[in-house]
C-alpha cells in the first residue's frame, strides 16, 4: 500500500470518517438549518469605532451559502465605515461548520488587515448564537466576542460583537449592526 493511501486509511480509521459507499457522510441538521436561516445576500447598517475610535456608520453586503458539499457555510462580508478621520473599508470571509461529536460550532475567519480568528460556539438556540474566537490582527493577539441574533425574522439578523487584547480583563464593542434581506 503507498504510504499517502496508508495515511488517508489510518486519518480516516481514527477520526471515525470512513464510510461505506451506502454511507455516504452528510452534513448536519445544524449545518442545514443555519445555512437555510442565513442564506443569500443581506444589506446590513449599523455602527462600529473607526481608527481613529470614533464611531462611525457602518454598512455593507452580507452573503451567505452552503460550499465543498453540504459541510461549511461560507460568509463574506464587503462594507465600512463612514466618519472619523477617514472611511474605513472592511471585508471578511468565514467558514462555519458543525461537528455533531463535539456539539459545537467550528469556525476560520480572514479579513482584508491579516487579522484572522478561530473560534467555536454551542449549538444555535432560539435562532441565537455567541461564538468565541481566539484572533490575531493588527493590535496583536486577542479574543473576540461574536453575536448572532435570528430570532425575529421580521427585523433582520442582528450581529454585534466584542473583543479583547488584555486577556478579558476588558472589552471594547467593535460592531452592531441589523441585516436585512
């Protein structure tokens, strides 16, 4: 046997994934209904600090959808900020994925400053999800607070967030903004 099939065999033995070909793996019931509830393009308005720390208005287009089969959904996330010293252009990309073993949300996320985040959250409850994420950017190392409201489809998805980069002695709100279809 090749030592790379001999690699994939033993990945695939120990991390429980082989499955049978009338086993094909699928992705979770979470991961559907998720990507079902966030689904398509939203314009979202808001507020966030700019660089200068004053905050500004923000707004931008939020898309969402199912990608590499069923078992991530990928957010991208193109606006800024308006006011302070200067505007601000912001732009993400994320990768969400549920492991049914864990019962927990797994998620990458990169933006447009080399900052990127990985991070995990519960299951979804109420159409509410808090992420915790370990991040790195341009203030250096950090952790980062991620709300996600759905819980009233009739106002939009309601997303705010938090972070830190002294340990959670203290938080600094970095966004707030409602997304509508």
């Amino acid at each position: 046997m090749p030592r790379f099939t001999k690699i994939v065999f033993v990945s695939s033995v120990l991390t429980g994934s082989v499955a049978s070909a009338d086993d094909t793996p699928k992705p979770s019931q979470q991961i559907l209904e998720r990507a079902k509830a966030t689904a398509g393009t939203w314009k979202c308005e808001g507020t966030s600090p700019g660089m200068d720390g004053r905050e500004g208005k923000l707004a931008g287009t939020y898309s969402s959808k199912l990608e590499l089969d069923g078992f991530w959904i990928h957010t991208s996330f193109n606006g800024g900020v308006a006011g302070g010293k200067t505007n601000l252009k912001f732009k993400f990309e994320s990768y969400a994925t549920f492991d049914p073993g864990l019962k927990k949300w797994r998620e990458v996320f990169v933006d447009n400053f080399g900052g990127q985040m990985v991070g995990t959250a519960d299951e979804m409850k109420d159409g509410k999800l808090d992420t915790m994420s370990d991040s790195q950017d341009l203030m250096g190392k950090g952790t980062m607070k991620d709300h996600l409201d759905l819980g009233d489809p009739k106002k939009g998805a309601h997303l705010w967030g938090e972070g830190s980069h002294d340990g959670g002695k203290t938080w600094a709100k970095l966004y707030d903004m409602t997304c509508k279809k």
